[in-house]
C-alpha cells in the first residue's frame, strides 16, 4: 500500500486522556499513584504513593509532596553548579489530572506544578 504510513495515526483529536477523580481509584483497583514531574534534564520522575497515604495527602489546604530544590539539578550521578542541597519545593497537585496507568495495573498517575514552600518577601 502506497498511502499505508506503517503505524497509527496520533494526533490530540484521536486520544483522550481518561481521568478520574480520587474517589474512584479503590473502585478501579488502583493501589498505587504516582506523583510524576519532569526534571530540568527532561528525565520523567515520580514518587510512588500507596493509595492509603495519598488519600491523607489531600487533606490539606495545600495538598502536595515537598521536593528539594537540588533534585532539579541532577546531571547523571552529579549536581550540576548553582544547585545545592538547601531550599525545597511543593508539588501541589492537581487532581482533575488524576489518570489510570494503562501500562501498570493498579496504578494511577497525577501532575501538576511546583510553588516554593515559604513565598519570597514580597510575593
């Protein structure tokens, strides 16, 4: 076939983010989630949550994980210069992002963005 491109089609109009809301993770049999961020190195990271302990998680007015500033920069086993080990950020999270893990059973995945823990003077 002339015309047959050799793999599937994708574009935004083709796929649909299936997300659910944290009351529907047991009945989905999710026993896990996980926190995902992007570091400055484009590497995906993410903290593994057993369902129990992210349900306490969201109790706050602030639900998030705290996460040191210096983990942003991480260059294969180094720290790369002008990162260091003080100052930490908060993964707020977003909960209308919440999606099942289609290629972990038991798994559902959530992201969202970073605020500094204590806001600079000013702000």
């Amino acid at each position: 076939m002339a015309n047959d491109p050799g793999y599937l089609p994708y574009s935004p109009q083709t796929t649909k983010a299936q997300t659910i809301t944290p009351a529907l993770l047991p009945a989905n049999n999710v026993h896990t989630v996980r926190i995902t961020w992007v570091d400055l190195i484009n590497n995906i990271r993410f903290r593994a949550v057993p369902l129990s302990s992210f349900q306490r998680l969201l109790a706050p007015s602030r639900p998030g994980v705290m996460i040191a500033q210096g983990a942003f920069g991480i260059a294969g086993i180094t720290l790369a210069p002008g990162f260091g080990p003080v100052g930490e950020y908060l993964y707020v999270l977003d909960l209308s992002t919440i999606r099942l893990c289609s290629y972990a059973a038991g798994h559902a995945s959530i992201v969202r963005w970073f605020q500094d823990m204590t806001p600079a003077p000013g702000r």
